[in-house]
C-alpha cells in the first residue's frame, strides 16, 4: 500500500470527530488483524472494523516528535497518541 492510498492522521482526526459513534480498531499486523476480526465475528459485534497499521500515514518525522523509533508497534502507539492529543471522543481502540 502506498501512501497515497493511506489516511492521514488529520483525515482520521475529522473522520472520529464527525463520527464519534465508529468503534474501529488499529492493530500492528496481519496476525492481530486475524485475531481481533475472529473475535469480532464471535461475538457477533457487527459496528467494529479492525485495521492494520499500514492503513495509516504516519511520516518519520511524526514518530521522531514522539519520541519513537519506524516500526509497527512504534507507529501504532504514535497513532494512539495523536488521536488521544485530539480528543475526538471517538471509542476507537489501538491494540499493541
């Protein structure tokens, strides 16, 4: 997935901010993706969608003003970070 087909962290910021209702999940990779959508499926949650990290544009120098390092698990906490920053009321969940 290239980055132009990625959502920006101020594209997510409105979309939870217009949407406060979305219950969407961020995980690290395929593996968790696979887990936490069998989980939703079992319990028959229908308003969760489960995305992977690699959904998200977050740029170097984003990780860099938080203090991390280029990765999954990096660029997820970010995400978590920057979204919580932005207080969007959303019930968004990022699983590490």
């Amino acid at each position: 997935m290239n980055s132009s087909e990625r959502r920006t962290i101020d594209e997510l910021v409105t979309r939870y901010m217009l949407e406060p209702s979305l219950r969407d999940i961020y995980v690290e990779g395929d593996f968790d993706q696979d887990i936490a959508e069998r989980c939703i499926r079992h319990t028959g949650q229908k308003d969760r969608i489960v995305y992977h990290i690699e959904t998200v544009d977050i740029s170097r120098e984003l990780l860099e003003a938080e203090g991390l390092t280029n990765g999954n698990k990096q660029r997820l906490i970010a995400l978590a970070r920057l979204l919580a920053k932005a207080q969007t009321g959303a019930s968004l969940k990022c699983l590490v």
